[in-house]
C-alpha cells in the first residue's frame, strides 16, 4: 500500500497536497484498492465554495458508489477533467493522474493525519 509521506490525510481516505493557499486532494491507494475498478468519476462542484467534511462529488466503481469528502474548506477551482474519459486512472496512479480536485484553502487543517497516522488508521 502506498502512502506518500509529504502528503496528508483523513479518516475518510481522501489525501490533500498543500502549495501555498491552492491544494490538490484525490482519494488513497488504500481507497482505490477497496473500491476496485473505478468506472466514472462524478465532480459537478467546480466554482462551489465548501466546508470541511462537505459532499465535493462521487466515485463509481462497479460495485458501489462512493461520496468524496473535503478535507479543508475551500472553493472548487479546478477539476481533473481527464477523469472523464479515463476514471480508471484514479486506480492506476492515485496520487499522480488521478488527483479529484483542486481547491483554494479557506480553512485551517488542523484535523489532517500524518503519513504515518494514516498508516496506523488504515492498518498498514
């Protein structure tokens, strides 16, 4: 299992990457893997502005559907249209091509999870 060690997570297995006030989230490696194969990609939120733990879209795969949360506060001000026609990317590379969206931060982070406290929520 892959946990990148300058990221940060949450208990609902969503990773946030800081730079500066703009941060980039997607879903775990641990996530994708209890998913299985991701089949559509569902983020109608672009512009919204959201609170910590808000709904920011969902993931399909083909035996469930699951809710995205956001980690931070923030405004949807990019998502990862490449997902559209490649879903399955969020699989393949969840940390790279598979990133969900981009959001500027209007929150603390204070509730984050370490590499290593992730490690230890997920059992790794």
């Amino acid at each position: 299992m892959n946990i990148p060690g300058d990221l940060q997570y949450t208990k609902d297995h969503e990773w946030i990457k800081m730079d500066g006030d703009v941060a980039t989230i997607g879903i775990t490696d641990f996530a994708q893997g209890e998913l299985g194969d991701i089949v559509y990609v569902e983020i109608e939120t672009e512009g919204e502005t959201l609170s910590s733990g808000d709904v920011f879209g969902t993931v399909e795969a083909v035996k469930t559907v699951s809710d995205l949360f956001m980690p931070v506060s923030g405004e949807v001000i990019e998502v990862n249209s490449g997902l559209e026609s490649s879903p399955e990317s969020v699989n393949s590379d969840p940390y790279g091509e598979g990133w969900m969206v981009k959001i500027k931060v209007s929150g603390d982070a204070d509730d984050l999870l370490s590499a290593d406290e992730y490690k230890n929520e997920v059992g790794g």
